[in-house]
C-alpha cells in the first residue's frame, strides 16, 4: 500500500509492505534531502558504506546524493513515512541556513539516525498523520511546510548534540566508500579500487555491495549522473557535465542519463531554474 502526494517542491509518501521482498528494494539516490520514519519491519538501512539497523520509530535522514539502501531481513510488516525536500526550502525562513546544516556539512553516511531517546520521533510520526489527514491539496501543502520546518529543527538541536558525542574510526567499508566519493570523477576500475585496498576483485565487490546495497561500477554511475544532472539544471552544458563528472565520451554519458532518470540531458537544460 502506497499513499503519496507531490506537492510540488515537498515530496511524501507512507508505504507499507506486508511481505516485503528484498529484491524490490535497491540502492538509490536523490537530488532531494530525505527525512525516514520507521515504522515496523526486520530492517537495516545502508548509508554510504555504514549500516544502521533499525528500530520502531528509528528516524533517518539523508542528504542529496547520498547512496542509501534498505534491507530486508525478514518478511515482517514494513511501514514508513518518508519526505523529500530541495536544500532550498528553508532558505526565505532561514538565511543563514542553521536547519539545513544536517543536510549541507555533515559527513557522507554518518549520523544517519535518530532514536526516540534522541528526538521525539513520536511527535513526528503525528505530524505525518496530520498531514495525510488533510482533505484538500491546499491544507496538505500549508500543513507539509509548518511541520517540515519544526522538523528540521528538530534534527539540527539532535544532531548538535549527536555530533559532540560520537567520535569514531571508521571502518574498512566506510573507508572505501569515502575513497570511491574523493575521486569519483577520476579514472575508476574495481581492479584499480581492490588494489588500492589490498583486496581480490572479488572480496572487493562483495564488500562494496554489502555496505552500499550496489555494485561498485552501479553506485559510481548513479552518483556522477546525479551530480551532472545538478549541474545541467544549474546551467552547465551537458558537454561539459558530461566530461566533469568523469564519462568517458558522450554517447555512454547519453544513454546512462536517459536510462537512469527516463529522459535525454537536454531535457533538463531547458527547464526553468
């Protein structure tokens, strides 16, 4: 069961799966932020190389282009809210732009999660309600914006404090895709990366895929076609896009993009700003 509504530039959903099959569920990536509300299920979601299993009312958050991944551990009920939202959206309330600090500086899968105990993510699971339970599409909007921004706040008082308190190293995934993320317009191969790491091709594949939800070679396409499409609507030519974010020639460039986000790049250049 899936009830969703776009509302223009907020997007929400509230799914449930009552035998979730794993298969149907893949790595992907916005050009949006994400805040994730757990529900119930046998879930651990992958962020970036680090994994987080989850709990009733775990809440997540990510941030555009930032590779996330649930998995599916069990055939329990899985349910969830989830909304999506341009960085820009708390810009005209918020110049300085303090609420989207846990979206713009914090680091590529690291403090992902909340717990109740660290934000009151019941109150949140009422404001999802409250904005399915509108009737009109007016209301839906009015209602998604004043507790979107309650939201954000929220997260940024969390996190602050998440963030003095958490300090470690991180692990040989969480090292690999933080390399793959530093160079990920340059020159890449998965023999290139193994070696790099002193891993077999194979070790290398496995453990990419089970910290990512990806094949390398996967998550390293949809990221350089995220960014490039941020930068084709931004007013880079898809030329020149197409060679910054590391493609080869722009044929292979084409046919990703069109595959990928289901139409040409020009489409995207020729749309408002």
């Amino acid at each position: 069961m899936i009830e969703e509504y776009n509302l223009g530039d907020i997007y929400i959903r509230h799914a449930i799966d009552d035998c979730p099959a794993p298969t149907n569920f893949n790595m992907h990536i916005h050009d949006r932020c994400e805040i994730y509300l757990f529900i119930s299920g046998s879930v651990t979601y992958l962020v970036e190389g680090s994994a987080y299993p989850l709990t009733q009312n775990s809440l997540m958050i990510m941030s555009p282009a930032e590779s996330h991944c649930p998995k599916i551990l069990g055939s329990n009920r899985y349910e969830r809210y989830v909304i999506n939202f341009p960085l820009s959206f708390a810009s005209s309330w918020d110049p300085e732009g303090r609420l989207m600090k846990a979206y713009k500086e914090r680091a590529l899968g690291k403090n992902n999660m909340f717990h109740s105990s660290e934000i009151n993510t019941a109150l949140i699971q009422e404001f999802f309600i409250h904005i399915f339970s509108e009737k009109d599409e007016y209301g839906r909007k009015l209602t998604a914006r004043a507790h979107l921004l309650t939201m954000l706040d929220m997260i940024h008082r969390a996190l602050e404090h998440k963030a003095n308190q958490e300090h470690s190293q991180n692990s040989l995934s969480e090292q690999v895709v933080l390399y793959v993320n530093e160079h990920l317009f340059e020159e890449l191969s998965v023999p290139m990366l193994a070696e790099h790491f002193f891993l077999s091709s194979s070790h290398f594949n496995r453990l990419f895929k089970n910290a990512t939800g990806a094949a390398p070679w996967d998550y390293i396409t949809k990221k350089r076609l995220t960014v490039a499409k941020d930068l084709i609507l931004h007013g880079t030519s898809s030329q020149d896009a197409c060679e910054r974010c590391g493609f080869k020639d722009y044929s292979s460039f084409y046919r990703a993009y069109k595959k990928h986000f289901g139409h040409a790049p020009n489409a995207d250049s020729t749309r408002p700003k």
